[in-house]
C-alpha cells in the first residue's frame, strides 16, 4: 500500500514457513519467473516512476507485440510483472 493512496492496492504475500514455499519461491526467481503480474496504463512511464524510487529491475520495459512488460524485485525473494496492452 502507497501513502499517496492509502485505498490502492496491496499486495500481501503468504510467508515461506510452509516447507515447500521457500524452494518454490528461490525456483521462480532463479529462472527469472515473476510470482504475481499487474496491470498498469504506461510501463514506461511506471518503470521510471519506480526506478526514480529506488525500485531495482531484473527486466528493463520490453515490447511483445501489443503488450509491454517490464519486472521487478520485491526485495522479498519475488519478482513482480508490471505490463500494458497497446491493443
């Protein structure tokens, strides 16, 4: 959650407790898989915004044919997909 906008949206992710969490999570993020994916209106745009925060990137803003994605560290041990369609 944002302190620029407390109602947006937070993204709360099970703790790795569970035996099979952790070597899940450390699988996905060795083969550079994202855990979860959101939608935003610019990915360029948005990768800047981030980039300015502090935001550290595995995946700079690529074009897909109509869909741009760009990833992201969670500095949690997950990566995170932001993407927009240009159709």
């Amino acid at each position: 959650m944002s302190p620029e906008d407390l109602a947006g949206t937070e993204l709360v992710l099970e703790p790795d407790a569970h035996p099979a969490a952790k070597p899940f999570k450390e699988a996905l993020a060795a083969d550079g898989i994202p855990f979860t994916s959101f939608t935003v209106d610019d990915v360029g745009a948005e990768h800047e915004r981030l980039r300015a925060l502090g935001v550290c990137f595995t995946q700079e803003p690529v074009g897909m044919g109509p869909v741009t994605t760009a990833v992201l560290d969670d500095t949690c041990g997950n990566l995170i997909q932001i993407a927009h369609s240009s159709g």
